[in-house]
C-alpha cells in the first residue's frame, strides 16, 4: 500500500503537517514572512509557508525558483537532527530545490543579511 498523495502529488501527511505548522511559527518565521509575503509585490514571487513537497514540509518556498529557506533553530544542532536534515535537503536537491539554512540567532542578529542572502540566491541582488 503506497502513501496518500493529495492532488498536488505532496503526501497528505504532509499537508496535514503543515496545516498545523502555519499556527506554531516561531518569532523568527513569523518575521522572515512578513518580509517575503512583500516579495510578490516587489518582485513577483509568490512564497508559500510550511509548505507541502513531496513528504516534507518546508519553513518557506519559492516554488517558480525551486528554492526552499529553511529556519533552523537549536534542535537542528544535534547530530541525529542534522542527518535527518542532510537527507532531507539531498532528496529537495534531487527534486530540482536549491536550500537555504538560516539559523534563528541569525535571523535576530543579521536580519538584513538574512534577506540579502535570499535575494543573492534569488538573483536579485
């Protein structure tokens, strides 16, 4: 028996996930959104929040450009969690994503870089 696939060919689980994830975003998530909820306006990309790919949820992608910013915070220092991530980031790579990891003491410390770096990745900088 396969895995139950929504219409958008992401695993049902996941869109479950992330339904409850778009209501538990840390302080940092919160702000980096309000910032790229503004790339529509001012660049045209549209950026979805804990959004389903395939059987992963993603902090925020930019689906026309294949890239997937990911917010880090303590619980992604740990070894096991750090494999895990490696797994995941190599899978989004195989599916044509590039990944970008910010880590939350970054985004409080260097907010500005944090969106400057999006943008280099994005090409519009």
């Amino acid at each position: 028996m396969g895995v139950a696939m929504s219409p958008t060919g992401n695993d049902r689980a996941a869109v479950r996930r992330a339904r409850s994830l778009r209501n538990s975003a840390t302080e940092g998530e919160k702000k980096l959104w309000s910032e790229l909820r503004q790339f529509k306006k001012y660049y045209g990309l549209h950026v979805r929040r804990q959004a389903p790919v395939g059987r992963y949820v993603v902090d925020f992608a930019i689906q026309s450009r294949r890239l997937v910013i990911e917010v880090d915070g303590e619980f992604h220092a740990q070894p096991e969690r750090q494999a895990a991530d490696a797994r995941r980031d190599k899978w989004l790579q195989s599916q044509g994503y590039r990944v970008i990891r910010i880590a939350t003491g970054e985004l409080s410390e260097n907010f500005d870089g944090c969106i400057e770096t999006i943008l280099r990745e994005l090409g519009l900088a």
